[in-house]
C-alpha cells in the first residue's frame, strides 16, 4: 500500500497509527467550551423548517383563512405548482356548507373530526372520501368538522351540478 496519499503518513500498522477520529477528538476535547448567540436556536429551526425537502408547520403558526363561506375556514398546507395540487385543512362551523363545487382533478377528503354529510351520504371522524375529476357535490356539517383535504387547483364553484368531465 502507498503510504504517501495517507492523511497521518503513518503505516498500516495499528501501533502509532493516528487515526482522524482520534485527533477530532483530540481537537473537540481540548477546546474552550463556547456558549452559542442566543438567537442561534431560532435561526437553526428556520433553516430546518425552510430547507428544500422538508416544511415544518406547528399548530400554533397555520394560517387560517376565512373561505368565503360563512363558517369554513381554510389553512394551506402545501401548494404543489407543479402538479397543480393543494393540501388544506378545512374547518367547518357546526351547521355550515360548502356549495356545489365540480372537481378539475382527484379530490381526496380525510375526516379528521366531526360528521359531513354530502352525495354520499355521512362520513366521520377517520373516514376517507376520494372524489374523481369532474364529479361535482357539496357538503354540510351538523355538528362540525376538521378535513384534510388533497385537491387540484381547477376545482370551482358550479350552479348545476350536471357536469362531465368534458367541461374541464
């Protein structure tokens, strides 16, 4: 074995052979223990919390909206514009309503809490509704509800519900 492109010089030999972890700790152990800025911290979860890859949101920053709809809240998760998608959580008032609304894109609706109630009939806490493009309905609660829904940036408000997907 060459021994010159060895970052010690050293031999193969265990004995006297330096080793990088052994001067790394070596370095670590010797210095000065150093208190870190105070704002270091934040800065470092920034930087998790935007780094391409990953979006962390807590509870206590979602943006909630108001949807135009009198007791339906809305807070984006995730915009996908690429592909044309939305992730949003939806939370309904007990007694409140989505219109008539056709689908430009797969819609997938998970019931986090509550009761809703659309053509299908009512979905509770745990169930999953996956709406295909250009199906159209809309959807009530009697006592409330938090949805997670997928969705395609097509959607839109309709009078009549008797859409195909040739309409998109």
């Amino acid at each position: 074995m060459d021994t010159s492109m060895r970052w010690d010089n050293q031999s193969d030999s265990s004995a006297g052979r330096l080793s990088l972890w052994s001067v790394l700790r070596e370095i670590v152990s010797s210095s000065p223990e150093a208190k870190p800025p105070q704002q270091l911290k934040a800065r470092l979860m920034e930087r998790i919390r935007t780094r391409p890859g990953s979006v962390v949101l807590p509870k206590a920053e979602r943006p909630w909206q108001a949807s135009g709809q009198p007791g339906v809240e809305i807070c984006e998760l995730f915009r996908d514009e690429d592909n044309a998608r939305l992730t949003v959580l939806v939370r309904m008032k007990a007694g409140s309503r989505l219109p008539n609304h056709a689908h430009g894109g797969t819609e997938e609706c998970f019931v986090v809490e509550g009761d809703l109630y659309n053509d299908e009939g009512q979905l509770s806490a745990g169930d999953y509704l996956n709406s295909a493009v250009g199906t159209c309905h809309e959807a009530r609660t009697e006592h409330g509800c938090l949805l997670l829904i997928q969705s395609s940036f097509y959607d839109r408000i309709v009078e009549n519900a008797a859409l195909s997907t040739r309409d998109f």
